[in-house]
C-alpha cells in the first residue's frame, strides 16, 4: 500500500439483513452494483481454434485461474468462433464461479486473468460501477456458501436471478480497496508458499531418482533387470526380504473416533497419504477381544496401503512409517486389513531407506490391483514381482539422510501454509464483517 494503515475495532454497528455492520456500511443486490451473465456452450469444432487467441475458459481451469502464471493447456477460440457461434467475450478481471453442476458445491472462485470466453456452466460477475473494487467484490463472494442456494433439479443448478439477489455490504471504494488489498497480500504469500512448496517437491522427486538409481558418489555400474545401478548393489523381490501381513478385520463397532477406556490407537486407510507418509490426524481408536500380536504396529514399522477407493492408483501401494502421537503411551497400535505390515527377514535394511524407495516406485502397485468399485492390492502377487534395490546400508542411511532433510523442509512449509490460511481466514471474517477496520494513520 502506498499510505501506511492502521486497524481498530469498530464500537457502531447497525442491524441488516446480513447481520450487523458498521453503520456508514451499505447493504446492496449483488444484481444492482454488477452484471450477471453465463458463459456459452464450448465449441467441439478445430476451425473454432485454429490460431486462437481467446482462453476458453472451463470449470476445471478455476484453480489454475488464480496462480501467477497464464497456463498453456487452454483452449483460445479465434474470431471466427466469437463471430459464428456469437461466444462472449469476457474482461479481464470479471470474477467466475460454477452454477450448474456437481461443482457448484466445491465453492470455487476466480477472475479473469484476461479477456476471455466462458463456459456455460460458470456464472460471470462484472462490476458496473466506479465505486466498486472488482478485488473487494471477488473475496466477499469467496465468503457466500452458494450451495445453499441451489434449486430443486437433478443437476444442481444456480439460477441468475438468485445470483443476482446475493447481498453485498457495501464500504466505501477507498476501503473496499484497503481491505482487497490486504487479503490480496497475504494471497500472494500463500501463492509463494505453494511455488516453493512445489519446486521443493521437484527437487525432492528428481533427488530421488538420483540416488536410487546412482547412489552417492558411485562409479562403476552393472546393467540389472531393473537399469544400470551400481556395481555393489543388489536386487532382490520384496517377498525376499519382506513378509506382508494385513491387518485386523473389524466391526463399525469396534471403532470409535473418540479415545476409547482399555482401547488402543488404530491405523485405517484414512491414516495413509497418497504416495507415502502418515496422515498426523488419520488416527482413531478400536476396541476388540479380538485382536492378537499380529494385529499390533509399533513405532517404525511400515506398512502399505492394500485399498484404494478412488480408482487412479494414488494411495495403493503407498509407504507409511509408523510413528505414534507424542500423548500416547502405550508402544504399540492396531492397523486395519485395508493395510500390510511388512515383517522383514533381514536386520540390513534401513527403514526409512525402504519408505522412500517404495514411495518411488508406488505407481507400480496399481498394476496388480483387483475390483471394480473398490481397488484391492493383490499383495502376494505385488511382493513376488516388485523389484528393490539394496545398497549397503551405510548407504542407504545416508540417502534416507537426504531425502529426510527434504521432507523436513517441506514440513515447514505446509505448516507455514496452513498459519497463512489461518491469518487470511481470521482477516476475511473480520474485515469483510466490519468487525475490524482499515484506516490510515
């Protein structure tokens, strides 16, 4: 901001329709200070893209909408389409949101990045008026649950005149833009959070296929069934040095997602992130007479994802390494059949080491999955054929080393990420509210 400001609590409040707001405040029809409109039906024709210049813009592109880069998988109609099919044509900075269709309820928002073409299925806002901040408009929106407008259809559907009927409070521009500007800070924090977060991740993927496939500082190499690798490391299948043992199965019963007297913590699917690593919030609790010493996980043992819902093969076969809650204190947990827990045979394997090599090659285990509904790892068949690596364990160590200082860094991150959220939702409620204002010094 140019000026320097200043926030203080407002004491003067009015009653309206939308609650209380400072009493200067307006209160408006979203329909009376801006144009509602929709998109148009997308083109299915190449000539309506040949040499295109207009992004077409679909429901799927509202994400990539709000980040720095312009991306290139667009689609750009030509004049031609504009003229033909009389496709409208958009301003920059107009703010979008679905109005038909299941992602009405993903309460997505954006604005144009550039004059654009919209599909049918998103609503378009444009501004009418000098003394409405387009930035202001597009975050109070972000607060409106639109879902709970839907009308009564077999597809979810937002008419324009409902849209039109939102209501809006109404600061003056000059704080309307301090307040748009604020939040639009703490954004572009959040967006640089994510750029570092995803250029970390990049680092970490192309370290990993560094050194599991060239180790440190190794000069001769051998070609095996798997590549070339070096020379003093082996290969062995997984059923070699692993036994895969599921879990228990249980009752609805049985579980609880509140501590349970004489229970223990339990490890279930929803414990598992996608491509490895466990979920710090995916415990619940299970009490059973039914359960044995095969059921039990204790801190540093692996298991792997058996289940997947989902069908795109990003959670079966995912690595977890146990680690339980500093509270807790009992030394072991019970894990669920939707996992294995691998029993290993040999005491030179660094488990941290084996984590991130079947992190690497997870994609692997959607191959030797069975169901239709519900994908189920054929495990005895994924252990017999999965290929590991095994370097001395010196080694594996240090590249465990490497790698978990990378996972660290990214740990930091998200958490960063996550206190950004926080700040920029407690700004949203309190700002967009009135409850806090914004003024210069």
């Amino acid at each position: 901001m140019a000026e320097k400001v200043e926030f203080y609590r407002e004491t003067e409040f009015k009653d309206t329709e939308i609650g209380r707001i400072p009493k200067e405040w307006e209160v408006v029809n979203l329909g009376s200070i801006a144009k509602i409109s929709s998109g148009n039906t997308a083109p299915q024709e190449e000539k309506y893209f040949k040499n295109g210049k207009y992004p077409f813009i679909r429901v799927q592109h509202l994400k990539e909408l709000q980040e720095e880069k312009f991306p290139v998988n667009y689609d750009f109609v030509n004049d031609y389409a504009l003229s033909e099919l009389k496709l409208k044509l958009f301003k920059k900075g107009c703010i979008v949101f679905p109005k038909s269709g299941e992602s009405i309820k993903l309460e997505k928002r954006a604005m144009l990045k550039e004059d654009s073409c919209v599909v049918n299925h998103l609503a378009v806002i444009e501004p009418l008026y000098e003394n409405i901040d387009n930035l202001f408009l597009f975050y109070y929106l972000c607060t409106i649950k639109t879902s709970n407008y839907l009308t009564e259809t077999t597809m979810p559907s937002l008419n324009l005149s409902t849209i039109s009927n939102f209501l809006v409070p109404l600061p003056s521009l000059i704080e309307q833009q301090r307040i748009a500007e604020i939040l639009s800070t703490v954004d572009k924090a959040i967006q640089k959070t994510d750029d570092i977060i995803a250029k970390t991740e990049r680092l970490k993927r192309g370290m990993m296929r560094e050194l599991l496939t060239k180790g440190i500082g190794r000069k001769e190499f051998k070609d095996t069934e798997i590549g070339r690798i070096p020379k003093e490391w082996e290969v062995k299948k997984l059923d070699e040095i692993a036994d895969p043992q599921r879990g228990l199965s249980y009752s609805g019963e049985e579980k609880s997602n509140t501590e349970t007297a004489d229970g223990y913590l339990f490890l279930t699917l929803n414990s598992i992130k996608e491509g490895g690593g466990l979920k710090e919030d995916g415990w619940t609790w299970i009490k059973s007479d039914r359960i044995k010493e095969m059921h039990f996980v204790r801190e540093g043992d692996i298991v792997i994802a058996n289940t997947e819902q989902s069908k795109d093969g990003s959670l079966i076969g995912s690595p977890a390494i146990v680690h339980f809650p500093e509270w807790y204190k009992k030394d072991k947990a019970v894990y669920s059949m939707d996992l294995s827990k691998l029993n290993f045979k040999t005491k030179i394997l660094d488990a941290q080491f084996i984590f991130f090599y079947l992190s690497f090659v997870q994609s692997i285990a959607k191959v030797y999955h069975t169901g239709t509904n519900v994908w189920h790892l054929k495990v005895d068949s994924w252990a017999k054929d999965l290929d590991v690596i095994i370097p001395p364990l010196s080694e594996q160590q240090q590249i465990a080393s490497i790698l978990l200082a990378i996972d660290e860094r990214l740990d930091v991150l998200r958490k960063e990420r996550v206190k950004l959220e926080r700040i920029k939702s407690g700004f949203m409620s309190d700002l967009l509210s009135g409850r806090i204002r914004v003024g210069p010094k």
